[in-house]
C-alpha cells in the first residue's frame, strides 16, 4: 500500500503531499479532543473522524466494514506543496471497476426511508440524512494495485474542492487506502473567522431550473441552513449570519444547492469540533433524533462516511465533510458510501434513484476503461 498522504489546503487547487509522518490512532474520543485541544506543534495536522466519533450513541447494533479507529490524526514531519495541475497520474493500466452494487436492496431501502417520512409525519423531526454502502472489487493485470495513482487518476473526474488520500490501518492491522473526493465544506476557520457551507438538492446537469424551482429542496436547504446557524452560533462569540443562500454548485455529473454561514470564534479546535459535530448536512433536523433514527435503521456503521477529514495548520483550519469518499482494502474491494436527505414529502423510490445517482459517477470514472454492469 502506498505509503503517500495528499490532503486540500485552503487555498483552492494547492495540496500538501507528504510521505514521512507521525500516524497516531485514537479509540478513546476525549483523548483526541484533548489531543486537538493541546496541539502547539508547527507541523501542519491532519485529523479523519469516524461519524460515530461525534456523539455518545452506540452502534452496538451495527455492523462494522472496516474497523476503523474513531481518530486518525497524522502529524506532517515533511511535506511539499503540489499545485492540483501537477497530480499527474501514470498511464492506464487495464483496470475496471466490477459490479458496483448497494447492500441494502431497493425494497429494505424504501422500507427505511418510509419509517422515517412516517416519523416526519409524527413530529420526530424535520429531516433525516439516511445513507447505505455500496461495494465492487477492482479488476487489474498489475498486481499489486497502487491506489495513490488509482487516486491521482480518479480525482480528474470528480470536481469539488477537497480531494484527499490516506492510508490507513484498521483496528485488526488490515491496510486500507482512503480516497475522498468530496465537495463539501465542513467549517474553514482563519484569523478567528469560521464558515460552513452545507449541500443539500441534487439534479442531474441541465436541470438546474428544477433544482431551483422545488419546493421540496429550497425547504431542505432552509432546515439545514437554519439548524447549522444553531450550531455555528454555540461556537462563536457574537451572532452569525448567511452569507448566500441557494448558490448553484455546479460539479462532472450533478448541480447541487448550497448556502454560506459566517462568524467569529475563540474556541480550541478539539472544543469546537466537540460542539459542532455531526454535521447537520449528513445527519437531519432536529439532530439529536434524527441521529438515533439513523442508528435504528441504517445496519451498516458509517464510519469515515459522513464523518469529518481536516487540515490544521498555523492556526488556520480548512475541513471537509465525509462524502464521494472509497475505501479500498487488500484484496481490491472497494466500498463507497451515499445517501439522500428524506423530508416530509420525499418519495422513497425517488429518493433511492438519487442514491445510486450519487454513486454512478464512479462507474463512468475515466480511471476504469470500461463500464461494468450495476
């Protein structure tokens, strides 16, 4: 496996690689808080949170794919600035993705999303973020398979601000490769300055008039946006404010609605992190039970999906939420996470086509030079 780390920065399109760093792994939470909490050092940190790392519930009912610790952090002993046009990959070899497929089917999926439009119905909550896992094994002549190049060839498919490759080391000392091509901001803080900018409505590129005469997603985003006004200004000294609501995120294959909040914080990282997590994006409205639904319903633990990658550097922070994220193991299994935000007047089979919609993307990713069956 790949020994190479690449991580965003907050200057869009500049990345840090690094190939010589400390790896620590937390399995206790408020250690990596404090962790966060104390860090004086001058080398830039990069910290992986699982979704569960973020509250006290229990997935004790949940099944584990990977085994992940709850923490990464990778302290960055030496590392070189690379300008996005210079991650150039080596020239194809014969590799395909085989069989991408959910693990949940269509009918256990609409069942879910029905139980929570039934709780909507009830008044549990507003929204909930319900998500499943997808698998499909890498096919390739040369062996073994090197997924930071798999990465470097990928990334040129899916657009989007925060590109990252790690390599991790699960609980079992199994090796996995973690490639995230997300969009999605977590929270970017510079000189006490803290913003977020949460993504919520998907359309297939040309229907953007669609996406912005719904109904349905305007008042999905609103939710959002409202709920993470909430959370920003637990954090920040003075009241918040958004900064521009249902900007058009145009990426490769979709067109996504997103808006900005902004304000000022004093607090320590480790502080913040505890108090801002999950993200209200991938979780729902009220959190709190929104967050138990998705333990009650979802089988599979999320674990880096939905969960938070970060850079941490000179006092500056640019993070990033868990989403377009693959997890490849030993044996050229990949898994991808997606999910689809359920409100009042979702339809559950609607809202299962846009996960797979979602996922589609790496079926046609030019880094495979043939498209496989579903």
């Amino acid at each position: 496996m790949s020994k190479s780390l690449y991580i965003f920065t907050d200057r869009p399109g500049i990345y840090l690689k690094s190939t010589n760093f400390i790896h620590t792994q937390f399995l206790d939470k408020e250690q990596a808080f404090h962790f966060l909490n104390q860090y004086a050092g001058n080398a830039p940190l990069v910290f992986r949170l699982n979704f569960e790392s973020m509250n006290n519930e229990t997935t004790a009912t949940q099944s584990c794919l990977h085994d992940l610790y709850f923490v990464d952090i990778f302290e960055l002993k030496e590392f070189e600035e690379i300008s996005s046009d210079k991650l150039i990959a080596e020239s194809n070899d014969d590799i395909t993705l085989e069989n991408l497929r959910p693990l949940l089917s269509k009918e256990e999926t609409c069942t879910h999303i029905q139980i929570i439009k039934d709780k909507i119905a009830t008044g549990h909550f507003y929204q909930v973020n319900y998500s499943i896992p997808l698998t499909g094994t890498i096919s390739t002549k040369k062996l073994p398979l090197d997924t930071e190049q798999l990465f470097l060839k990928m990334r040129n498919d899916f657009a989007g601000d925060f590109h990252a490759f790690l390599p991790l080391i699960n609980k079992k000392g199994e090796e996995k490769s973690f490639l995230s091509f997300s969009p999605e901001l977590f929270i970017n803080i510079s000189h006490q300055e803290i913003s977020t900018s949460p993504i919520k409505g998907t359309v297939r590129l040309g229907r953007e008039q669609e996406l912005l005469s719904s109904v349905k997603e305007e008042a999905e985003l609103s939710m959002i946006v409202d709920l993470l006004r909430n959370d920003l200004n637990a954090v920040c000294d003075q009241p918040v404010s958004v900064l521009e609501h249902r900007k058009l995120l145009t990426l490769k294959n979709l067109t996504h609605t997103y808006s900005t909040i902004i304000g000022k914080t004093s607090k320590n990282l480790g502080d913040l992190l505890k108090l801002m997590l999950p993200g209200g994006s991938i979780s729902g409205c009220p959190k709190k039970e929104a967050v138990q639904t998705i333990y009650a319903l979802e089988p599979f633990a999320r674990e880096h999906y939905t969960g938070v990658l970060g850079l941490f550097h000179q006092n500056h922070l640019i993070s990033s939420i868990v989403i377009r994220t693959a997890i490849i193991d030993h044996e050229r299994n990949l898994f991808y996470n997606a999910g689809s935000g359920i409100v009042y007047d979702s339809s559950p089979i609607d809202e299962y086509e846009e996960i797979l919609l979602k996922s589609k993307s790496l079926m046609k990713n030019s880094a495979f030079l043939k498209e496989s069956g579903d």
